[in-house]
C-alpha cells in the first residue's frame, strides 16, 4: 500500500509482472496509486517493444503526410471517432483556447452486421504500407493489458476478478495517435489543456518527453499543485477515467491534467504520444456499485446512464460532435 499520510513527489512505479506472482498486492497497490493519484505509472506492461517500434514509426509517418492529404481521412460530422482529426479542433471542457494537436483514432473492428455497427463505425486506413496490421495488433495488445489491469482495479474494490470482462467485451475503446506540432514562442494556447478523460481507464505510451501534469490536490493547498508525470523509458502512464470516477462513487478519482508547452528550446520538437481509451460496451449501465456508497460517501449518481449517451453528452462539452 502507498503510505499517503506522507505526500509523495511523484507517481510511483508499479510493474504489471507482480500481478501474476502477487495479483492482491498488485492490486492494493495499484488501487492504492489511484486513490492517492488517480494516475499510476506501470512497466513490465507485456506490449512488445518491436511492435511499439513500429507503430511510433509510422506514427511519425502518418502526421508527415501533405496537409490535403491527412484531411482527405478527414470525416466531417463523425466526432472524430474514425480517422484524422485536424490541427486545432479539440478543447477542453471550460476552456478557451482550442488544443494545439492533431490526432488519428483506430477503433475496435467488428465483423459485419454487429449489433454495435451503428455506433462504433469502421477504422479508415491510409495508404501506408504496415499501418493497418501494426495498429489492429497494438489495440489488441493494449486490450489485453487492459484486461489485467481492469482485473486488479476489481479486485482493490472487492468485486470478482472478472468483473468488468462483460462490461468490456466490444467495448467502444479507441486508439489515439496524437501529434503535437512544433510551435512558436507566442502562441496562444496549450498542448492540451486541463481535462479529464472520459473513459473507463486509459493507457498511454509516450509520456516520457516532458509536458504531462496531473493536478494533485492531496495537499489542502487552494486550488491544488501541478505535478509532472516522469515515467521510466517504454513504461505506461494509466489514468481514471469519468466513467470510473462515477462507477466509484469517485472513490477512483478522475484527476484533472493536461500537456504544457515544452521550454523554448524544445518548441521546435514534435511530441507524439499513444494514448488508448479503454471503454465499456455502448450498452453497459454505468451504476454507482453498491461498495463504493456508505453514509459518509452518498451516491453522487443515483440516476444509472449507458456508456454511449455518458460519451455522447461529454464529446458534445469538447466540441467534437453538436449537440
């Protein structure tokens, strides 16, 4: 467990190794980095570094593409659920500047006539050779590290380890390849500005070039702290998403962080990152769990909501879709 009677500097790290050998101090652990965080920084995650390789690879080659191009995978009117979202779209809840990225999302992909087809639409694949292969493999490799780690989360909350395998199975989970484009000394705006995820859980892989805050409040202090989130090489930073935050009763807390911009002798470097969004099902019921209530913690949500309209409400509040 994390001693949190003394505040800590930084977001340890956990390796995922341990849940095999230890899977309950794993999950004390983990659970107990959430808690204190809402942000934990595990090694060891099992996502084979080749394939990592590959996909920053072409990564980079994707965001090269002639502007024309990148927005002819561009999909008006779709809440870039599929496809390239262009340079300065999205903003954060609250917020006044729009975000200084671009990124492309790969979903899951459903055979033919799937009961969710109508709202998980299908993936839109450049003409870059390898790209749909190395991407359909890093989503299912990132689902499977979601698996365990959803399984630790269950068993810190005293539910069955496999709790959350029917909520998951075809969840609406996507794949993010984000680009931060170099940028100039005056400009307005941030990386990424203050908000919260609106998912389940979210993996990300890339975090090691500086930039990623969370905002600690553990310290009474007004208004709380920036803390930087420092990984070791290759390791995952995951975070709690909303749609944990609300299952828990916001015993797991959705923490609020954001991408700042780099020193000036950094701003004319690219910053890539992959983070994936693990969802539920479009169907599953977010309920506040019956664990997670007591008299001193009240049901903040005692009105239940499905994963698709939760998402709907909140991609209306980041401008991605209209209301």
């Amino acid at each position: 467990m994390l001693d949190t009677a003394e505040p800590l500097a930084h977001v340890p790290t956990l390796s995922l190794a341990d849940d095999a050998a230890d899977p309950d101090g794993f999950a004390a652990r983990l659970g107990a980095s959430f808690e204190r965080f809402g942000f934990a920084v595990v090694a060891d995650h099992g996502i084979a570094p080749d394939l990592v390789e590959r996909a920053w690879a072409l990564t980079q080659q994707l965001f090269a593409l002639s502007e024309d191009e990148k927005r002819g995978y561009h999909l008006p009117g779709g809440g870039g659920a599929r496809g390239y979202t262009p340079f300065k779209t999205e903003i954060a809840k609250g917020a006044s500047e729009v975000d200084l990225k671009e990124f492309w999302h790969i979903g899951r992909e459903l055979p033919e006539g799937h009961r969710f087809g109508a709202v998980m639409p299908p993936n839109i694949w450049p003409a870059l050779d390898g790209f749909r292969e190395t991407f359909i493999a890093l989503f299912t490799a990132f689902d499977r590290a979601g698996d365990v780690l959803l399984s630790a989360i269950a068993r810190h909350l005293g539910l069955a380890p496999d709790w959350f395998a029917p909520a998951v199975a075809d969840g609406n989970s996507v794949l993010r390849l984000l680009h931060y484009p170099p940028i100039g000394a005056e400009a307005a705006g941030v990386r990424a500005g203050a908000h919260e995820d609106i998912n389940l859980i979210t993996l990300l892989l890339g975090a090691e070039e500086a930039g990623l805050e969370l905002l600690d409040r553990s310290q009474n202090q007004e208004g709380g702290r920036w803390l930087p989130v420092k990984p070791p090489e290759g390791a995952m930073v995951v975070n709690v998403g909303d749609m944990l935050q609300r299952l828990t009763n916001h015993v797991l807390p959705s923490t609020t962080h954001r991408v700042v911009n780099p020193p000036v002798e950094r701003r004319g470097v690219s910053r890539y990152s992959m983070p994936f969004f693990l969802h539920p099902a479009p169907d599953f019921l977010i309920e506040t769990l019956p664990g997670c209530v007591s008299d001193e913690r009240p049901n903040r949500y005692p009105t239940p909501i499905t994963a698709h309209d939760y998402l709907h409400e909140r991609l209306v509040e980041i401008g991605l879709v209209k209301a």
